[in-house]
C-alpha cells in the first residue's frame, strides 16, 4: 500500500531521541537488505501519542515509506518488509523519522537530513565534489544528477578531453565551473531538506556541506526562510563567497595568474 504524506509545517526532531536497531540479512548473490529489529523514540517534546510513526527509506535510487505503530506504542514491521531494498551494499542506506496527523496525514515532525544505520567511514577528505569523464557531448561539462546518498557531487567533462590529469589542476576552469556547481547542490539540499546545524557526520557531500556551513560560521536560514527563494539565493551567495574566500591562494590567485600571463598573451 502506498503512504501519501504532506509535508506543510512540519517540527524538527532530535536524531538523539531517536533509536533504531537495524540488522543486514543476506539475500542472492550477495546482496542483502535490512531488518528492523528495534524502533524507540524519546518523547522529550511531548507529541500527540496518537502520531503515527512513518519511516521513509532510501537504499540508492529505491524508496520505500512503512508505518511503524505510534508514539506511544512503535510496532516493529515485518522482517521481509524491505526485501525490495535489497543492495550489495547498505551502508547507503539513509532513513526519515516522520510523525504523522493519522487524521490528517501531515507530518508533524520530522528529523532533518538522514539518518545513518550502517555508517561506514568512506573517507576523511572533506571535498564535497568529485571529477568524472563521459561521453556528454555536444557539453563539455555538466554535473552528474544528485543523489543524497552519495560520498561526492561529480562534475562530468566529456570523455574526448585528452589532458584530464591537467584538466583536474586547472586552477582557472575550476573556478568558473564550482560557483555554478555549488549553487546546484545547494538547491538540492534545499528541495530535499538536507540542511542539519546538528550534524557532525561527512559521509556524504550534504554532511560535508553542512560542516563547511558551521564552521566557517555561515547564517543558515530556518525551513520557513528557506521556503523564500529571495533568501535561499542570498544564504547561497554567501556560501559560494566563503568558499572562494577559503579558496583564494589554490583557486582565485592561480587563475588571475593564468589570465595576465598565458590565455591573452
């Protein structure tokens, strides 16, 4: 059965007051999906105990929505639920705690971005964006579509450029593709509700975007400012700005450098 769920103003939710056991179970040829073994969620808030629990799972480009009882009384679902989910690798795997108005269907309060069961350290390098090659023709470059699960966002030069080691050191093309890269995935965040001021994980290139917000102290508008476009293109103007300004000696500098001494002379 489908689940249909509004999403008008929904609360945000304390991923620390949420609680889930989830196992791997293994299924052909070496994949696996999970299993559900344990759901508890502190009502710190005081929500309605009527709200029912709604879990929104992501394993790649597979979705699936499941109910899970109420806040007052969670209900573990079925071990095969999320056979359909089944992957050689669930450490993708992201999740949504909803609680939902069983009159209205609305979302009363949800956690931001995802929650992470099998988390796994990918990497330590804190670049949220990664060059790949492809035959894109008639485009020299695009970015690759999006997904929230992924440890990068790729840039797609097409396939026929030869002097790709050069290519991903060009100080000067770098700097005029990342602005517009950066504002994409921004948007992305945006649509998807990815930004979290409380998340400290950079497993994927949201989480690492959501570091480089906090650290380098960057305003980030609440869900309801955000809904202004006016003020998401300001937060993303700032954003872009402070990682040109991060990046001036290895970005701005070489390419000022290019441009007086080698493409007009």
């Amino acid at each position: 059965m489908k689940i249909l769920i509004s999403l008008t103003g929904k609360k945000k939710l304390n991923k620390g007051d949420i609680s889930l056991v989830i196992e791997e179970k293994n299924y052909l040829n070496n994949f696996k999906y999970p299993v559900i073994k344990e759901i508890n969620f502190k009502n710190k808030e005081r929500f309605d105990k009527d709200l029912k629990i709604i879990l929104r799972i992501k394993v790649s480009i597979m979705v699936k929505t499941i109910e899970c009882g109420t806040v007052e009384d969670p209900l573990i679902p079925n071990t095969n639920i999320l056979e359909e989910l089944s992957n050689s690798e669930l450490d993708i795997m992201g999740l949504t705690f909803n609680l939902v108005n069983p009159k209205t269907n609305k979302i009363e309060a949800s956690n931001k971005g995802l929650i992470k069961p099998f988390k796994k350290d990918k990497s330590n390098h804190l670049s949220p964006i990664k060059i790949n090659w492809r035959d894109i023709k008639p485009n020299i470059w695009k970015i690759d579509e999006l997904n929230e699960n992924d440890l990068y966002a790729n840039i797609i030069f097409d396939e026929l450029i030869e002097e790709k080691n050069n290519l991903k050191k060009d100080s000067l093309l770098r700097h005029l593709v990342i602005p517009s890269v950066l504002k994409e995935m921004l948007a992305f965040m945006r649509e998807n509700n990815l930004f979290d001021n409380d998340n400290n994980n950079i497993n994927t290139w949201s989480d690492k975007v959501n570091y480089f917000i906090k650290t380098w102290g960057i305003y980030l508008p609440s869900d309801d400012e955000l809904e202004e476009y006016d003020n998401f293109v300001k937060f993303a103007n700032n954003f872009i700005e402070k990682f040109q300004v991060m990046n001036e000696r290895n970005l701005y500098l070489p390419s000022i450098n290019k441009l007086n001494r080698e493409y007009f002379n």
